[in-house]
C-alpha cells in the first residue's frame, strides 16, 4: 500500500488546527478538572475573556455577564471564587466542537468552536447548563498558542445564577 503525500500547504493547516484543538482541550481539562488557578496561563498578557449572550452578540451590544482583562483580573476572579463567594458545589464537563479556523494572520488567528457544557451538583443532579459558541483570537505567545481574547457566547439569555466557574 502506497503512502499518500500530503501538500506541505495542507500539513501546515493540518498542524495548526491540531495545536488549536489542543489548546481548547487543555482549557476545558484545566477547568472540568478544577485546577482554576491555571486558568490564568491560557492567555497572553492583557488578554480578555468575556461571557456575554447571543442577543447581546447580534444587536452589538458590549455588555458581558463576566470580563477580565489581564492577569490580575483572572487571578482576583479565582481567588474570589475560591475564599469569598458562597455557591453550591458543583463541576462541569464540557463538550466542544465545530472548529473553524476564521482568519490566519502573522501568527494571529481568529477561531470560532461550539460549547455545550453539563453540570453535576454534588448530590449527583445534572443538567444542560451552557451551550453557546467560543469566539477565540489567539496569538503565538514564545511558540505557544495563548487566547488574546475568548469570547464566550451563550445561546441563552437566561443566566443561572451559580456562574461562578469559568466557562
């Protein structure tokens, strides 16, 4: 059986959707895995992240539900999470799929991938709590792919109250 060549243009897309795919694993690992004072390392210095709703999204609207902008907000949401807000315990298990690849620019690429993400409460309840889609820029960052901005958008515009976790 003959080995089939792969265009080195096509390797390289192949390469990098892999290395993206790879970043949202390792972002979704290190939160379903409660390991939140990582949280902080998926991103560039000054990068956002932004939880907002679909009808916010389509009518331009700039309120977010949830923003940090650079490490020190991350680090101040996690210890807050962590010491100072009441919740009840729960995880979550997220299911991300439909990776596109938006734009590819001088090592800058603007992705987009859909959400869905199941929560279980400590007794054992589980439920359908977020789906939506990521709305991602990401630089190179020292040869790691690192978010400059994720935007997480929800399908809903009903918010639970316990969205405490890091979508």
């Amino acid at each position: 059986m003959a080995l089939v060549e792969i265009e080195p243009e096509l390797n390289w897309d192949l390469v990098l959707r892999l290395r993206i795919e790879a970043l949202n694993a390792d972002y979704i690992h290190c939160i379903d895995d409660d390991r939140l004072e990582e949280w902080h390392k998926f991103f560039a210095d000054g990068g956002i992240y932004r939880v907002t709703s679909r009808e916010n999204t389509d009518l331009n609207l700039p309120v977010s539900l949830i923003y940090c902008e650079g490490r020190g907000m991350f680090q101040d949401r996690i210890s807050a999470l962590r010491t100072a807000n009441i919740f009840e315990p729960h995880t979550y298990c997220h299911m991300v799929s439909a990776l596109q690849i938006q734009e590819s620019k001088g090592g800058m690429y603007r992705t987009k991938s859909n959400f869905s993400i199941t929560r279980t409460m400590a007794e054992g309840a589980m439920l359908n709590f977020a789906c939506g889609r990521y709305l991602d820029t990401i630089v190179e960052d020292g040869g790691t792919l690192k978010f400059q901005e994720r935007s997480v958008i929800l399908e809903s515009r009903r918010i639970d109250t316990l969205l405490v976790i890091p979508i």
